[in-house]
C-alpha cells in the first residue's frame, strides 16, 4: 500500500466474557477504548486524497457511536460472542468497508482499526476491500 489515512475517535462500553481464561473479566466491567481507523490506497484520487478525512471522521464516529454507553452483553449482534477487544476491531472494520460500499468508493483497497485499551496494550484488524475494478 502506498497511502494510508488515519483518523481517530473513542468508545466507551461495558461486557463482560465467558471463559476462565479471562479471570475476573468474566465479570461485568467497563472498557474504554481510543480508536485508530485506517483507509488504505495504492493511488491519490484526482484531488489528491485517499479517503476524505471529514467523511471518514464522520463514519467512524457512526460506528463507534452505535457501540459507546453499551452493555455489549445486551446487544443481539454480540450474543454468544466474547466482544474482545480483536473481535470488536474486526467489527469497526468491518462496518467502515460497508460505509465505503455504500458511498461507492472504491478506490480505498484496505480498512485497518485498532484499538487501543490502554497506552500499554492494543489489538488490530486489517482487511481488504472486495471491490470490482
């Protein structure tokens, strides 16, 4: 990839996880995540962008929005589903390369998130696009 843009946003969620593997997190608690969403491009567009960054702000705000003051374990999309921090990368991802299908635009070949849980640990998710050419 040659160019990537990056912006940023913020969620703030409660869940809670099935498996001893995760100790007392398997109790209700609460995350507060800072979210990195990337659009990647081989080529600028005729005015010299990869994605615009207003657009891109705005739909990852949608995405996140829709996510943030949740009790996740109350969601119907997640029932069943351990809302780790990788599955809820993939998710945003996933939701962000839907809003880019739906704009049209497919000259964005890739779609990264990361979530940063603290300033010591994170998770990612990098996805291409299945666009026609």
């Amino acid at each position: 990839m040659s160019f990537t843009v990056t912006v940023r946003d913020h969620m703030m969620i409660a869940h809670s996880f099935t498996g001893e593997a995760f100790g007392p997190a398997q109790r209700l608690h609460g995350a507060t995540f800072v979210v990195d969403a990337s659009f990647g491009a081989a080529d600028l567009d005729a005015d010299g962008v990869v994605v615009d960054i207003g657009w891109a702000s705005a739909a990852l705000a949608g995405v996140v929005g829709v996510l943030s003051y949740r009790n996740l374990d109350d969601e119907p999309l997640f029932t069943g589903v351990n809302t780790t921090t990788e599955v809820l990368c993939r998710h945003v991802a996933d939701r962000l390369a839907d809003a880019l299908d739906e704009v049209g635009d497919s000259r964005v070949e890739t779609v990264a998130v990361t979530l940063h849980e603290s300033h010591v640990a994170w998770a990612s998710y990098s996805r291409a696009r299945r666009v026609a050419r």
